[in-house]
C-alpha cells in the first residue's frame, strides 16, 4: 500500500472512531480547507508536510504519535522502496 492510502485511511478510520461526522467539521477542527483535506483523503495529493498532519491529528484529537501508531505503517506493509 502507499504511504499516501495508508494516511487516507488512517484519517478516516479515525474520523469514525472520534464519531466527527464529516470532512468538513475534520476540516473546521484542524483549520483546513475542504480541498485539502479530501486532496489528501482520496490520495490526490502529491505530498503531505507534518505541519498539515500535525493539524489534521488535532482536529482528531489524537498526537502525530499515536496517528502513526498503526499497522498501517508498519514497513512490511508500506510500499515505499
């Protein structure tokens, strides 16, 4: 999986475990535009800088730790090479 689907999903997994409803109230917690974050949720984006992720880990009420405290990115599972 790219490292680009395994952020997506992870946004989205835990959109639905902090029960935010929408892109749009994710968006108006971490203070991004809607373009941004459904850019980087469908994996339109190019790239991702820490300051944006570190927003979106806000406005999910979780740190950059635990975002990336998942097996969706464990090495063996992230086609990065």
């Amino acid at each position: 999986m790219t490292l680009k689907r395994a952020i997506g999903l992870r946004i989205s997994n835990l959109m639905v475990k902090n029960k935010i409803p929408s892109q749009y109230a994710l968006c108006k917690k971490a203070g991004l535009t809607e373009s941004t974050l459904r850019n980087i949720i469908n994996e339109n984006n190019e790239t991702i800088n820490i300051l944006t992720l570190i927003r979106i880990c806000d406005g999910l009420n979780t740190t950059i730790q635990e975002f990336l405290n998942d097996d969706l990115f464990k090495r063996d599972n992230l086609d990065i090479d």
